[in-house]
C-alpha cells in the first residue's frame, strides 16, 4: 500500500490515454468471442472511469467473463444491535461528521460489525443487500485464506515448497527458487513495479491491458516468460499483484479445480455466505484464470462474514471453517516482519497488512476497499468505496476504522 495521491487533471489525462490503448491492446477473435468483441475491449479499458466508478464497480460481471462462487444453502444468521455513529472524523485535516465523510471518501457501502452483530449499515449510490461489489486487492486476502484450505488438506504439502514444484512453467523464470512463503509474503524477489497508472506504460499496466482489458494471455503467462530475479527470494518486501497472480496458479495446480469451485467446496458454503460471489477472468473463462489478484467480487454482508471468521479464529456460523493456527498464521507479524520496511508504520504478512502498534489487520484494495479486523474490540468494518484515483485517503480511512472500533453499542 502506498501513499499516492494524484490530482482529477492526472486521472483524466489516463483515462485520455486509455482510449488509445484500446487500438494497440485489440485482440484476435479466439474461443469466447462474446468476451473479446470491440464493445467489451472498450467497456474493460475503460472500467476506471472516475465519474462512473461508483456503478462500474457493482457491474464487473457485465464487462468480464466470470467464475461463480455459489452460496451456501443455509446462510449465516446476522442478527442487529444498531449503534448511532456520532461524532466527527478526520477527512484532508478537517473534522467532518459521517456523512460527509463517506461522501468525502467516495462511500458505496459501510458495515459495521461489533460482537458478531451489525451494528451499522449504509448502502449508497444505487448498492443493494444482494449485489456483488468488487474489492481489488482484498482479492489477495482472500486467496490467501484458500492457500490455508490447501495447507491443511495437504493439497499443499508445505509453504517451504518452491512455486515450480506445483507450476512447472515457471521454471528459467525470475520465480525459480522462490517458495509458496516468499509469494504469501511478497518477498519473492522479482521485479516489479506496482504502478497505477491506467492508460500509461507501466509493468502493471502492460499486463493489465493484455490479461484483462484483451485477454491476450494470463498473468501467470507473463511471469513464466517475462518475470526476472532483482532480489534474493525473501530479502526484502515488494507489494506485487504478479506474485498474488503466481500464487493463485500455485493453488489451482495443488487443488487440481479452479479455484473459484474450491473457494465453493471449503469456504463460501461451510462459512453461510448468503450470496454468490463471483471471481473476474484474465482471459475468456474457457482459457484463462480467475484474476487471483484483484478479480473477488461479493456483497458487504457476505464480506462482513468473512470478516467474522477471521475475528472468530476460523469459526463462522458455529463451524470450525478454518484452523485458528492459519488464521494467527496469516494475520499476526513473525518476529522481523513488523515493518515492511525501515521507518515503515504498517507490516504485511500472508497477504494481510498488520498494524505493529495494535492487533488490528486489514484486506484493503485500491479505490478504498477494505476489510478491517480489530480483535481487541470484536470489531468488522467493510468498506466499499470509488474513489476517483487508486489510491488516497488511506491514512484518513483507517484511522476513521480505529476511531469507530472505540465506539460500544
């Protein structure tokens, strides 16, 4: 997560860019031509467009090829302990009461969930109880949580395994070597450069226009032939969709099922999740992956749920879902991996941003998706969000979360 912070002139002059990448990034009319038509290679191009992001974000599925993660036929209960939400809260250096901060936050959805119950919830902008919204990089948490699944089932006989071992095809590559825990970490060592810059000519880019916007080829593609080694594996934090990508491949080779089928099997059916749910493709469905990355869409209850398990120790509608090692595995900082990096106030651990100042951890995403955890108070906040640039606010929004943890029902 970074602190950038660009101006409307810079997300228009992008979003001007993005026309012109659409005549490069034109694709050959393979399987699953319905997904590679001249519209849809438009629609994707141009997902980020601020003034539409609000809608475009609860319409993914109308613009990709999607796999389902079916509901479970039993939802989880959440019962309601309503809590007025007073006071004000910092937004830009000024104070400003909830209102103003969730439209100062471009806000679709907040959940607040306090001792396994709502205690606060606001859909806006046109966002209902049973439409998926899109949560970017809280995609990466949630993988993560799978990549537990497997551990435990023995699908993945250790995180010490190097990636090749399940994925052959990074062999030669910048991930040989690497291993499951340098990917869970984002230490794998190879270069990448996380830069949103939509429209431009960045790594990221690159490979977001030909595995998404023309389904060119999938992101485990580009890091089995263009992936290089600038680092020793494990020696330093790089935040790195590609090693998300890596990681997911990683998964669906162990489990040997797509990875929106397994997420069905061991936890959006076990854990009560009320809705389906739906990964985006890096390719059309028939050739491609689910986006591991960033591509995990659900509604805010169902994301609340989520939630709750974590804050549970693994245990969601009365199920031992998940084993509470994975969970303390995956969300509390081993020893020398508080910071990530020198003078740094936030660590990253299986995939999860930690706090080294208090047991809180978070999923967050770019436009402000988050997924906020604070043990020490019993604490969910789910906050669905369409911020005109990737990212800002970050600062103000997570101190709003620990500012809001404080308050009892």
């Amino acid at each position: 997560m970074r602190s950038a912070y660009k101006n409307d002139a810079i997300a228009l002059a992008a979003l001007a860019a993005l026309y012109s990448t659409v005549a490069l990034a034109s694709p050959s009319q393979a399987p699953d031509s319905e997904w590679t038509t001249e519209t849809l290679v438009n629609s994707r191009a141009n997902m980020f467009y601020p003034d539409l992001n609000h809608l475009t974000f609860q319409s993914l599925s109308k613009m990709f090829a999607t796999r389902v993660v079916e509901a479970s036929p039993t939802p989880w209960t959440l019962e309601k302990a309503p809590m007025e939400i007073d006071g004000t809260f910092m937004l830009e250096g000024e104070e400003v009461p909830l209102e103003a901060f969730l439209e100062g936050t471009r806000t679709n959805a907040l959940l607040v969930l306090k001792d396994g119950k709502i205690a606060y919830e606001r859909y806006r902008n046109g966002l209902d109880e049973a439409t998926p919204h899109a949560v970017f990089s809280v995609s990466k948490s949630i993988l993560a949580t799978l990549v537990g699944f497997a551990v435990e089932d023995g699908s993945i006989a250790s995180l010490d395994d190097k990636v090749v071992d399940y994925v052959p095809a990074l062999a030669g590559s910048g991930y040989e070597d690497v291993s499951i825990l340098d990917v869970l970490r984002m230490r794998s060592g190879v270069d990448w450069e996380e830069v949103y810059e939509f429209g431009g000519t960045t790594q990221l880019t690159e490979v977001h226009d030909n595995a998404l916007v023309a389904y060119r080829y999938r992101w485990c593609d580009y890091a089995a032939t263009s992936s290089e080694r600038q680092y020793e594996p494990g020696e330093r934090f790089n935040y790195s969709t590609l090693d998300t990508s890596v990681l997911g491949c990683v998964l669906a080779s162990a489990v040997d099922m797509t990875v929106a089928d397994y997420m069905t099997e061991k936890l959006w059916r076990p854990a009560g999740m009320e809705f389906d749910a739906y990964w985006i493709m890096d390719g059309p469905e028939s050739v491609g992956n689910e986006f591991y990355g960033a591509g995990f869409n659900a509604t805010l209850r169902d994301l609340g749920r989520f939630g709750l398990m974590m804050l549970n120790q693994g245990e969601a509608n009365g199920v031992q879902v998940l084993s509470e090692d994975w969970v303390e595995a995956s969300t509390v900082s081993d020893p020398g991996y508080e910071h990530i990096e020198d003078g740094a106030t936030i660590g990253y651990q299986y995939q999860w941003w930690t706090f080294p100042d208090r047991e809180a951890y978070s999923a967050i995403g770019i436009y402000n998706q988050f997924v906020y955890i604070d043990p020490q108070s019993r604490t969910v906040i789910v906050k669905l969000s369409y911020t005109p640039d990737a990212q800002g606010w970050e600062e103000d929004t997570l101190a709003f979360f620990e500012k809001i943890s404080q308050l009892t029902p």
